[in-house]
DNA sequence: CGCGACTCCTGCCGGC
DNA sequence: TGCCGGCAGGAGTCGC
C-alpha cells in the first residue's frame, strides 16, 4: 500500500506512542516477512527506550540507545497502536509492547514488508544504496539531469529507481510526469535540463500535497486499523485509465511499462 | 554496468 | 452465488 507520503503520515501517527517509552516485550508471531525478522530484535529491543522515529525512503526507523528497528511496510503493511492485550488478526505479525499500555503493531497480509535490526542503520544493506531524499537538499532538477545523463531506459522507470531518488512509487511517478508534461516512456537521457527542472519541481510538489492530505485522512492510529482514507488525495491521472484529462479532455492512456501500469495524456506529455 | 524479467504473498474485483 | 483469472501502491536479485 504506502508510498513516501503514507509511509511518512504513518511514522507521524505512531511517533508521539512511542518516543521516550520503554518497549516490555516483542510478540512475533509470523517471522517469515519478506526476509526473518531477527531474533536479536525480540531478544535486544524489550527493556530498551525510544529515543526517536524517523523515516529514510519508505523505511520507518526506530532508534534506541543500542540499535534501531528498521521496518518496511512492502505494499500491503500498516502500523497501528492498540491496547496491550488486543486480540491479533490473522496477518497482526508483530507487535512491539511498551510500558504506556499500549503496543505498536505490524499487519501485513501479504508479507512484501520486513523488519530489520541494525546498530548502524544508515550502512545497513537495505540503506546505504539509497539515492537522496525527494524533499531534501540534494534532490534538484540538475541532479536528475546529471544522473540522468547516458541512460536509456523509460523516464518512468529512472524516477521509480530507488539508487536515482527515492520514495517515488507507482503512483507518484504517474503523477508527477502528467504535472512536468513529460511522456512516461521518454528515454531519461534525452530529456532536457530545463524538463528535469520542471520534474523535480512536479515530485515535490505532488509529494508534499499528499503528506498534507494523509495527514487529514490518516488519523486513525490509535485504536483503529491503520487504513483508512490513503486515496482520497485528487489524483489527475492515476488509474483513470479511459476518462478525461483534466487539463485538456482528451482521454487518458495506460500502458505497462517495466511491469507497471502506468496513466498518461499524449496530448499534455511529451 | 545497464537493463529487463522474475519473484515473494494474499486480498479483492470483475466477468462468466 | 460461486469460481477463476488478473491485478495490486515494492524492490531485491538474477541473467544477458
């Protein structure tokens, strides 16, 4: 399910639960996520304080004085916090108890997500790859350009690489070509640097509206499932596959391109 | 090294 | 109504 903006509305509603509480216990129920979650992490994590929950790319990272819990929500993962003592759902794999009565837990049916424990976090495997944050200092429309220089592969594809910019999923990356006018299948190295300029000014800008609308939507962390509302964002073109453009009427196409659907206008990209 | 294809898993929706 | 195929917002890994 998440993208950047629910996964950063996410790490917003579980961070005031859990900073400066101590976790008393870690149930893991089912451990084969998409990797197995260490046993250090229920051995080390109970009798350890929060220090902070922070987010790199679509990582939530949850930092005590020892080591950090690196959890990613893969894409059917939600977090919420219940009551210690809430009967778990079928696909509740892992919950983290903490001394206020109340725990953080993990759902994730379909088990793309995983949960990681590192005492340097940024140098894990699974990090240190990582391209910059898109609403961070070193993400521009030069940046892309430079990049992007010599590549052939679809534009699409070379926003959605996580070692290029991170946090630009499936649909963002729809969204934010529509905004920039720019053809999903273009080759990213014939694009322009005044085009990467307008891009990078499109990801920002689509990232940042929906970070503002998950947090009106996605409220719901205490007590509640941890769903609710991710697709109440206006969204231009995004699996509105054969309706109008809104911006010109004409009708809008999709078309997989790198195993993705993908939604575009020919009339308004290029 | 760059790129495309494949893979993990369950839920849900549309069509018959 | 029930069954079945296809598809889903991620991303590491493998082979060419």
């Amino acid at each position: 399910m998440p993208e950047l903006p629910e996964v950063e509305t996410s790490r917003r509603g579980i961070e005031p639960f859990l900073v400066r509480k101590t976790v008393t216990k870690v149930v893991v129920r089912e451990r084969q996520l998409r990797w197995p979650v260490p046993r250090a992490l229920d051995r080390e994590l109970p009798g350890q304080c929060i220090n902070a929950v922070s987010r790199r790319a679509k990582y939530i990272l949850i930092d005590t004085d020892t080591a950090t819990a690196i959890l990613h929500l893969g894409m059917s993962g939600h977090v919420s916090i219940v009551d210690t003592g809430t009967p778990a759902g079928v696909h509740d794999h892992v919950d983290i108890e903490l001394d206020s009565g109340v725990a953080l837990r993990l759902r994730d049916p379909r088990r793309f997500g995983s949960l990681h424990w590192s005492r340097r976090p940024m140098q894990h495997k699974l990090i240190k790859h990582l391209g910059p944050e898109p609403l961070g200092p070193d993400f521009s429309g030069d940046y892309l350009y430079e990049r992007s220089r010599g590549r052939k592969l679809a534009v699409k594809q070379f926003i959605m690489d996580a070692a290029v910019v991170v946090g630009v999923g499936n649909i963002y990356a729809s969204e934010s070509l529509f905004l920039a006018g720019i053809h999903p299948t273009r080759p990213a190295g014939r694009i322009s640097r005044e085009r990467y300029l307008l891009l990078a000014r499109a990801i920002v800008n689509v990232l940042d509206r929906a970070i503002d609308a998950g947090g009106t939507t996605l409220r719901d962390f205490y007590g509640g499932d941890g769903q609710s509302g991710y697709f109440q964002q206006q969204l231009d073109v995004y699996g509105r596959a054969d309706e109008d453009c809104n911006r010109c009427g004409d009708t809008i196409r999709s078309k997989v391109i790198g195993q993705r659907n993908t939604f575009y206008c020919v009339n308004c990209q290029r």
